[in-house]
C-alpha cells in the first residue's frame, strides 16, 4: 500500500486507488515477466465482498527501454511501443448465496477471460492472469514514515506494521517475455500501472510507477520553495508517467528537489549534494516513474532501484531491478533519501508481512480470512 | 451520460468499507482521519439508504470520538457533520467554529458551514462561501455545491448550466457523488413544478444507483404525479417495506388514500404514525419537517403538524419552512 490515498481523488475514491505495482522475472518460469498491479486500500472484510469496479480500466503498461546516459545526468531512453493489458470487469452475478465477478484481460495476443478469486488464474496463448482479493503485501509501519514528516526527524522505532490483515485487490499477469516486443527487443522494460474510465468518456484517474514516490516525497509541501499550499499528486498521477507534460514539470521538479533534500539532512549530513540549480541528483531519474526490469538477469528480491543507483554512479547494473513483492521498499527508499547507503541502513522495525508473498503464481498470498464477528464499542448503538 | 461503478459493487464496497472501519474502530487502531471517513460513510450510506440507524451511529461514533480527540479539528469537523445531517444546525455551526479555531483546513470546514448556512435560510451568506470555493478551484464538489443552492433558491436558471458543468469537472466512478447530484436537480424541477424533468432526473439518479431510497421515493411521488400510480404504489410499498424512514409509508398513505384504498392506507398510516413519533421524540429537529407534512395531509391531525411545522421554523426559517408552516394552517379546520 505504498501509493495508498495519493492525492484527494484517490482518497475520496478508494476503487481508483492504486496502491503497489510489482513487476520482476518469475522465479518459477525464466524468461517470463510478471507484472502486479494491486488497488483498493484499507479493506479488513471478506474477501468475497469485494469487487473490481465495472467503470473503470485496470491496465498495466509495459515499453521497451535503453540506458540512454549514465553518470550524474543518468537517463533512460524509452521506446514508443507499447504492449498493454487492460482488464475491464462485468457486473457480479448472483451465484446461491453470493456474488460472481468475472472479467476480461485485453492483452497483446487477444482476450482471455477471468473469473474473479480463482486461485488457478487463467491461461491463454503464453498469458496467465488473475485477479482477486488478496493479502496487501506492503508493510510499513506508519508512526515511523509518517513521524519522519510530522516532526521533521527520524523517530523512535516502534516496528507495528500499520497495515497488517489488510486486503487489497490484486491483479497478476504473467507473460513471456519474448511476446512482448520480439525476441530481439533489448531486455529492459518499463512498467506502469492505471486506473482510468472506460466509458466514452476517458480520463486517467491514477497511475503508479515506483512506490512511495507521491506519498513518501511529494506529499510533503514542507520544503518545497515555489508550491507550499499545493498538493500536486493529483496532477501526477493524471500524467502518463512515460511522457510527462512540460506544463508541470517544474513544480514536481521543485516538489522532489526540496523533499529529498529534507530526507538527506535527517542525519545531520549531505550525502546527496544539490547541483547548482538545486537539483537533487535523483530527482531526474525518479521523475521518469516505472519500474524498470531487466529480463537478461535472473529473479532477485533486492532489485528495487539497484538499476537506477548504478547507473547514477556510471556502473553496470548488476540485478533484474524491478521490484519483488516482498522487498522492504520503505527501509531501501529511507536509507537511499537519507544517506546513500553511507550509513547505516533507515529501518522502520517491520520487515514483512505475517504471511510473506510465495515464489509461486499468483504470488501474493491469500487474502485474510472472514474476520472476527465486530466487537461493538462501549456505548455505541450498533 | 458519465459512466460510474454498477450500484451493486459501489453498495457492497460501501458497507464493506463501513465493516472494516468498524472492526478498526472496535480494535483501538483507527486514525483520526479513518475516524472521520467512517462518520462520513455512515452518513452517505444513511442517506441513500434512508436508514436513520446510521445518522444515529454516525453521531454516536463522532461524539465519542470527540471524547478521545478533543483537541483535534477533523473531531469537531467530524461532529459538525453528523450532527447537520440530524438537522442540528447551531450546534454544527458552533463545531465548526472550535474546528477552525482547531486549525482545520479551510476549504473542508467553508463546504461544511455553507452546506449548514444553507440548510438553515442564510443563502446570501452560503452564497459567499459557495463562490470562494469555486474561485478557489473549480472542480466538482465546489461547483456542484453552488449549483445545490442556485437549486435549493429556485433558481433554475443559474443552477442548470452549473449543474452540466459539475459533470464536465467530475473525474471518479463513484455513483454517489452524480446520484446525488441528479436527484437534487430533479428535486429543484419538482419544487419548481415540473414533474416530468423532475422524473427524468430523479429516474437518472435511481438507475445510477438503485438502492437510493429518497431518489426511488421521489420518482414515486413524481409517477404518480404523472399518472402511473400502479408503479408508484408498487415502488413505495417495497421502500416502506425496508427503510425505517417512515415517509415512504406516509407517501403510500396518501396515494392509497387519494385512490380509494382505504384499508390499506390506514395500515400503512398507523405504521407512519408510530415512527414518527418515536424518531420526533429521539430527533425533534430532524423529524420535524417531514413529520408536520405527515400530520397536515395523510397522517390527518394538521394542529400536530402546526406545532411541528412551527418548531421546524425556528431550526431554519427557509421558504420551504414558511409554506409548510402555511400548509399546516391552512389543513386546520376553521374555528
């Protein structure tokens, strides 16, 4: 639930929300790229009481990608071509006591349909999906994350996973990676994940790239120097995240420049210095928002961002990148903002779920099960 | 027209949404905004579904948040909220106040007091706070709040084209938000005497989100109005059947009554009769309007219903008060 509440759209409406985007090689079946997108936060029900909204687009989108430059002024080149898979779902159908959902998935190859909560996802043509509800893989704990904001320091750790027992609704696809772009294409691909209407009328609503992003930093107006009473993540996530408009470039520029350097001068030093526009070294780099997956390397739970960091310092990566579902994105993105790795590592004291994800399809795990009957509060008509 | 989740799934996530709040709430690990978004979900599921239960919880959870969050704005906010929704207006207004001084976010705690402003008659100073708001940023709930009141004035010729332009600035799939808007508008054409745009809009509004009960009520009414009373009859009697809102039973009351169904009327009578007291008694402010209307026509005791419409005056004195509290006169025998 890293981009849970991103914005007030998001936040007054929860079925738009996109909360993670994972995207790494199957451990299972090599040469095969498996992309997650998981929306809908903070839902402690059954699993069988929750429905994909029949109004919305849920697509993943992937686009070849190249090392345009490495060194400080690191960039990456992405292609034109696009392999999407967009899944649109029906109205649930009575079935006995309860309510069918079904869905389809328009992929490159075609349609395949999908019944919402089977276990055994669908396959067709080199395309397994699912889709259901399932455990929020993300943990966090957010007296920490959000303390670090509030009072402007590292705080106490208190290791509560904030989110614990939450469920969200998952969507899994699996697909070779040789179908994407041919078997020549290069082995870099760039993930993004949106919600968007899909009436005749076609708006962009979310859109999540790497985690933690619009929430860790571009929420925080604090030591932003031009917009200061803006909350611009609306307007982010409304972007395609692989060509952003020039209109608002530099307000999020000013947004992630004054953010990360908060984040760096946490511990009483620099380790990220600012050029001499002010711009923090990152900043250019994260603006280019998806996950980026390297399929020539095989499945690696650390990945996350090790791409990107190499070639900022002008190596050769040397992990698939991308981003596993049970990755600790919270301590890695801390210790990154805040001292470069020159340091011990930021931890907010959670280090997974009680029910971590499995290396086998679909990956995350089962949702919680029917929670207790509700204890009434004192007092309180029920 | 804007497409928006199927009411099957927006409801079902809804009271999903509302659960899983609840079991936070009854565990001790509910933040202050959670909190809030719980009494504001119990307050919209209480007013599509007509369910007074869930105005009674929503109160009863932002009172007791208050107790343990007294110096946090979003708990007098959230107060203010629950307690306009039941029609106690002074005291929102005086939550609002503490909110803000609280430090509050300014636009939230404006929608909030012109939403009171106006629900009590003072449209001239709603009307300010209505326009900031659009000035501030045009988007849907700023600009269909102003059309609500161009629409609660009478003024359907300033509200209609804000109204088109809410849709044009709305950006989700929420069927609530538009639900709530078509039934509004609907409302202004009923009030202003067209029953057949009032139908239409009310219809768009119950197709959008089928469980809406006042929206299902009111094109009952506006059926019947039309002259399909089989349909309006068939409506009403599910709606009495379900909502503990006695005006569907009081509207069905009426329509039996006016086409000869005595037997029935009176059923569906008593069974009105005996809500309204029992939701006067708990709630004087909130009931009074709807209970006054009650006693003037179906419920056949116009001298109750002056002395409701009377203390609904002083709750608000809006126009609509003012001719209710003509009505009920006027129903009077002369002495």
């Amino acid at each position: 639930m890293s981009d849970h509440g991103a914005g007030p759209r998001s936040i007054a409406n929860p079925e738009i929300d996109i909360t993670d985007v994972f995207a790494f090689p199957s451990p299972e079946r090599p040469g095969h790229l498996v992309l997650v997108m998981n929306t809908y936060p903070f839902k402690e029900i059954e699993a069988t009481r929750l429905f994909f909204s029949d109004a919305l687009d849920y697509r993943i989108r992937v686009h070849p990608v190249r090392v345009a430059s490495t060194g400080p002024s690191a960039a990456f080149a992405v292609g034109e071509e696009e392999r999407a898979f967009s899944f649109i779902f029906e109205v649930p159908q009575k079935s006995g006591d309860s309510l069918l959902q079904s869905g389809t998935c328009h992929g490159p190859a075609g349609k395949i349909s999908v019944r919402v909560g089977d276990e055994a996802g669908a396959r067709s043509g080199g395309l397994h999906v699912f889709a259901g509800c399932r455990l929020d893989p993300f943990f966090v704990d957010q007296q920490f994350s959000g303390g670090i904001r509030l009072n402007r320091r590292i705080p106490e750790v208190t290791s509560v996973n904030s989110l614990e027992g939450q469920n969200i609704l998952s969507i899994v696809v699996e697909v070779e990676h040789s179908t994407l772009f041919g078997a020549h294409a290069g082995p870099l691909v760039a993930v993004i994940a949106e919600t968007a209407t899909n009436g005749s009328f076609r708006a962009r609503l979310d859109r999540l790239g790497r985690p933690e992003i619009k929430n860790f930093i571009m929420m925080d107006k604090a030591s932003d120097a031009v917009n200061r009473d803006l909350d611009v993540r609306d307007l982010y996530s409304e972007e395609d995240g692989f060509k952003l408009r020039p209109d608002y470039l530099g307000a999020y520029r000013a947004r992630l420049n004054g953010s990360m350097a908060f984040y760096d001068g946490l511990d009483g030093k620099t380790d990220w210095p600012l050029d001499a526009k002010g711009t923090h070294p990152l900043t250019e780099l994260l603006l280019a928002d998806f996950l980026v997956v390297d399929m020539s390397k095989p499945f690696n739970e650390d990945g996350y961002l090790e791409i990107e960091r190499a070639i900022l310092r002008g190596e050769p990566h040397r992990t698939c990148g991308g981003r596993w579902v049970n990755h600790d994105i919270v301590d890695s993105l801390l210790t990154i903002l805040i001292n470069n790795g020159n340091g011990p590592r930021i931890s907010d004291g959670v280090d997974g779920t009680a029910v971590p994800a499995s290396r086998k399809f679909p990956y995350l795990s089962r949702p919680t099960p029917m929670p207790p009957k509700l204890a009434p509060l004192v007092g309180i008509p029920t | 027209m804007i497409r928006t989740t199927n009411g099957t799934i927006a409801f079902a996530n809804l009271a999903a949404q509302i659960d899983g709040l609840e079991l936070h709430a009854a565990s001790g690990r509910l933040t202050s905004r959670s909190w809030a978004e719980l009494v504001d979900l119990l307050i919209l599921r209480a007013h599509v579904l007509g369910r007074i239960a869930d105005y009674e919880r929503a109160l009863a959870l932002a009172e007791l948040r208050l107790r343990e969050a007294s110096a946090e704005g979003l708990s007098f906010l959230s107060l203010a909220r629950a307690r306009g929704s039941l029609h106690l207006f002074k005291e929102a207004l005086s939550d609002l106040d503490v909110a803000e001084r609280l430090g509050i976010e300014n636009a939230a705690a404006q929608a909030e007091r012109a939403a009171v402003l106006q629900a009590v008659g003072r449209y001239d100073e709603a009307l300010v706070l209505r326009r900031e708001a659009v000035e501030r940023r045009a988007d849907f709930e700023s600009v269909a709040g102003l059309a609500a009141l161009h629409a609660e004035r009478g003024e359907t010729a300033e509200a209609e084209p804000l109204f088109d332009e809410s849709y044009v600035r709305f950006r989700g799939v929420s069927p609530f938000p538009l639900a709530q808007l078509e039934f509004q508008r609907g409302h202004m054409w009923w009030r202003a005497g067209h029953p057949l745009r009032a139908r239409d809009w009310f219809d768009a509004s119950w197709r959008r989100l089928p469980a809406y009960a006042q929206a299902e009520g009111h094109l009952a009414e506006a059926e019947a109005e039309l002259g399909d009373r089989e349909g309006a009859i068939a409506r009403l009697r599910r709606l009495a059947g379900e909502s503990d809102d006695p005006d569907y039973a009081a509207q069905l009351a009426r329509i039996l009554d006016e086409d000869g169904n005595a037997a029935e009327a009176d059923r569906w009578r008593a069974r009105a009769e005996k809500r309204y007291d029992e939701l006067v008694s708990r709630h004087p402010a909130a009931f009074a309007d709807h209970a006054a209307e009650f006693w003037s026509s179906a419920g056949r005791d116009p001298q109750r219903a002056v002395r409701l419409a009377k203390l609904n005056l002083e709750v608000r004195d809006t126009p609509r008060a003012r001719a209710l509290l003509s009505r009920a006169i006027a129903a009077c025998p002369a002495p």
